[in-house]
C-alpha cells in the first residue's frame, strides 16, 4: 500500500535536504517541492482509487509485542480527505517560501520533518504510534518559528510548545489509562473502541482526552497560543500551523476522544450547571464562544496577521461545534470545514506574509492603507479579495459549504446557539471588510504615499501557490461530494457505532 510512502519520502527528503552542502538554495527548495508534489501524488492516487471511505489497511507489522502495541497505519475517508489537505498546503508552503536565503536547507528539512509526522497522525491507527507522531510534530514546529520567525518569535514559539505538551500530556493520560482499564492487550483503535469502557470511566476520561486534543484546535479559553503563534511564525509555518496542525488537535478530537468515550460525551450529569447538564452541551456552548470572541477581537486587531489569527479561532470554532452537533450532516460539516479552513487560512497567511508583509516590512494596517496596494502589487489585492469572500462564505467556494452543513446540523441539536453562531458569522463579514479595505483599498481621504522603492512584482511561484488553494476551494464549493462521498460512509462506519447508538440524530 503506498500511502505508507507519503511518510518516509517526507523523513527521507529531510535528510537529503540536510546532507546539501553549505548555500545550496536552489538544490534545497527544488528538493523539497519534488518531496512534497510525491507524496500528494500518492495521496491523490490512493483517494481516486478508494471511493468507499471505509477504513483501509496501509501497514500492519508487531512493534512492541509484549504491550500489544503494533505499527499500523490505515486511512478512511476522514484521513484521506485531511491527507489531501496536507498535501495541497504543504506544496504551497514551499511555493511561497521560494525566496528563503537564510539556512534554507535547515528550513525545509524541518519543514518536510513537521510533513511527515503530519501524515504520520492522519495515517495511525495505532494509538500509542499516533501520540509518538503527534509529539514529533512539536519539535520542528518550535524550531521554524523560534529560527525563521518574526514578531517576539521566541515567545510565540515557546508558548505553542508549552501549549501542545501539556494537551499531550492530558491525552496521554487518558490512553494510558484506556489502556489498562482495557485489560492491556492492545492499543488499536478499533479494540478500544469496540471495549465498552465503564461510564463513571468516560465520564472523565471524555472530557480529559477532548481538552488535550482541543487545545490544538483553539478551542477557547485555550486558544492564545495561535494568534501568537501565527503571527511568530515565517508564511510557509503559519499556513502549516492554520491549515494543517490545528486539524490535528480537531481530528484528534474526533478520531480518538469522540470514538473512544462516546458515552463520556453524550450522558447527562444528574445534574445542571448554568442550564449545562453534559459534556456535549458545554464544549458546545465553549465552541460557539471561540466563534464569536474570534470574530469579535480579529475586528479590533491593528496587526493585519492578527485579524487572520484571531479569525483562525473563529473558523476552527465551527469544526468543534459541528462535532457538537452528532448528527450526520454538522459532522460531515466539520470534516468540510477542516478542508476548507486549511486551504482558505493557508491562503490568507499567504497573502499578509510573503505576499504584503515581505514587501512593505509593515502589517500595521494604518501604514497600508495609504500604499495602494490594490495598485502597487494587484495580484495581492485580488487574491485577498478571493480568499475573504470565499472565508465569509460565499456561495461557490468551499467555506460556504462548510458552515452551511455544521449551521442546519447546529440547528437540530441546538437552536439557540445557532442563531448566537449566526452574529459570529455577521461579525466575520465585518472584519473581513474591515481589514481589506484598510489594507488594499484605503479611503479617497487618506493621502496616497506610494511605496519608495516601488515594491517588488507577484513572483510567478506565489501565483502558482495562490491559484492552487483558490481552485481547491472552488472544486469543493462547486462539488463537495468529491469528499463527502467519501466522509460519509467514514462516519457510518462500525467505529463510530458507539455515537451513532447514543445520540445520532
């Protein structure tokens, strides 16, 4: 089974990338796109050929015999579809990072390490193997920003690392745990999941291994760490950590914490607290603040990176609540918008960093504006423009999609929250705006100062980068059965049969 490979040529290409001898740029970026462009060829060949969406075996091989842990991978339709995200995202990355100079061999050899480990969590069936790759992802993550970042890179790096160890701490706990209370034969998902863990049990274990999973996510209050972390990183990490690490923390969530302690999720206490009575009802409730606080602060931000890092928390707030929901179609929704959120803040983070950021050497919205930048370097503008439309909402593109599925599934589980996740999305509307104009298209008051010297064109890699992510965008939005096929028999399948028994609406 290939899909195997999209791990070790990623482990591979790192290590080519450092056996390079010293300043050898144009080798190092050259390597890494072949690495990343093979591995999403393999990816899309597995998911043209397997249409079910029913769990595949890829690799099964005894690991550690003695405590019943196995090397095994295998991918269904939820992993192939955030496969084909980490493929499209990470051949972009490399796009936009074309003008790397300094250490570029080091930058990309941890970048396609951070590729690898990614591919490693989406393809693990094995618990115990996907918490090693899950911890191998923090390592390079911390190095490209705390290296190649920018504002306060050393805090931001930090912080996220601090952030991710104690969330893996906590679901560390709760295998391990699982584990013993399992009878310590296996770690598989599928013999956990089939185990029918006692419910004072789950009732503690849900809520630990969710938050620990949730904290990747942005899960608000546990959220601060991703603007700052954003805004730390260079452009080709801040696309990975939006579009692609935080959907670990969301499948995470899912794959595991969901499918494992389905009853820890959906019993009621005996009891109410502020009118919540489950679990269910309160990492709901802490979804729906994620979206509109996100929204909320993102229109006050004066650091154009921070609009779209507090706006990363507003969307990931969406694929949290559409888990809430446990109905087929907020489900499917969240899985939507896990794809679409990837690609769209990949995009956005493409435009402020390498496409204004790298130009201006200012994200101060208040000194864009008077630059014309919708003159100075059109492209940027338009791709912007794109992007924050098709993030909004707007029908034709992938988000649109997305959030319509998760608010029908929000409505039939919870309508009153959905008409609360209705004012994030007004109020997403308005930063959105807000930003682009002040950015790209500043009042006819304002005294125009054109750049001195004037900026740098659109190189013909970041519109390669940018036309990539709008057209996956646009093939979802206009056809988004190419993955829900897929999605769907996924969630019908016999692991989540201990949802689908409590609470499948």
């Amino acid at each position: 089974m290939m899909l195997a490979w999209t791990i070790y040529i990623s482990f591979l290409g790192a290590l080519l990338l450092l056996l390079l001898p010293k300043g050898s740029v144009a080798s190092a970026r050259v390597l890494a796109l072949l690495t990343a462009v093979a591995c999403f060829a393999i990816t899309l060949t597995t998911f043209a050929q397997h249409r079910t969406g029913e769990m595949l075996t890829v690799v099964r091989a005894p690991w550690i015999p003695s405590l019943g842990i196995e090397y095994h991978l295998a991918a269904d339709g939820i992993s192939l579809t955030l496969l084909l995200l980490t493929g499209i995202i990470a051949i972009t990355g490399i796009l936009f990072s074309w003008n790397m100079e300094h250490r570029a061999k080091e930058f990309f050899a941890f970048y396609l390490l951070l590729i690898g480990a990614v591919y490693g969590v989406f393809l693990s069936y094995d618990l115990f193997l996907l918490f090693v790759f899950y911890e191998i992802v923090i390592i390079p993550k911390y190095f490209l920003i705390a290296i190649w970042g920018s504002t306060r890179r050393e805090y931001g790096a930090m912080k996220l690392v601090l952030y991710s160890f104690v969330g893996s701490a906590m679901v560390l706990i709760g295998l391990v745990a699982a584990y013993v209370v399992a009878g310590a034969k296996s770690m598989a998902l599928g013999d956990l999941a089939r185990f029918p863990f006692p419910l004072h049990f789950q009732m503690w274990a849900f809520p630990l291994v969710f938050v620990g999973f949730a904290i990747l996510a942005g899960l608000w209050p546990f959220h601060t760490w991703a603007p700052t972390g954003h805004v730390a990183a260079p452009t080709a990490a801040s696309m990975l950590l939006a579009g692609v690490v935080m959907k670990l923390g969301a499948y995470g969530c899912l794959r595991v914490a969901m499918t494992l302690f389905p009853l820890g999720l959906i019993s009621p206490w005996g009891f109410h607290v502020l009118g919540l009575g489950s679990w269910r009802d309160v990492f709901a409730l802490l979804a729906v603040i994620g979206i509109v606080y996100g929204a909320m602060v993102a229109l006050v931000q004066k650091d154009f990176k921070f609009v779209i890092g507090y706006s990363s928390v507003s969307h990931m707030g969406f694929v949290l609540l559409g888990l809430m929901t446990l109905n087929q179609i907020g489900l499917s929704g969240a899985v939507v918008q896990m794809f679409s959120h990837g690609i769209l803040a990949g995009l956005l983070f493409a435009v402020v960093g390498r496409m204004v950021y790298d130009r201006t050497h200012t994200r101060d919205l208040a000194a864009l504006g008077p630059m014309n930048l919708n003159k100075a370097i059109p492209f940027a503008a338009v791709a912007f423009v794109v992007a924050g439309m098709a993030s909004m909402g707007l029908p034709g593109f992938s988000g649109f999609v997305a959030e319509l599925m998760i608010l029908i599934g929000v409505w039939r589980a919870f309508p009153l929250l959905a008409i609360c996740v209705g004012i994030g999305i007004v109020v997403g509307v308005a930063y959105t705006w807000r930003a682009m104009q002040k950015a790209f298209f500043a009042e006819a008051g304002t005294e125009s100062i054109p750049p001195q010297p004037p900026l740098p064109p659109i190189t013909l890699p970041e519109r390669l980068g940018a036309i990539i992510l709008i057209g996956a965008s646009v093939v979802i939005g206009l056809y988004p059965q190419l993955i829900l096929n897929v999605i769907v028999p996924a969630l019908n399948s016999p692991l989540f049969e201990g949802l689908r028994k409590g609470s499948w609406q």
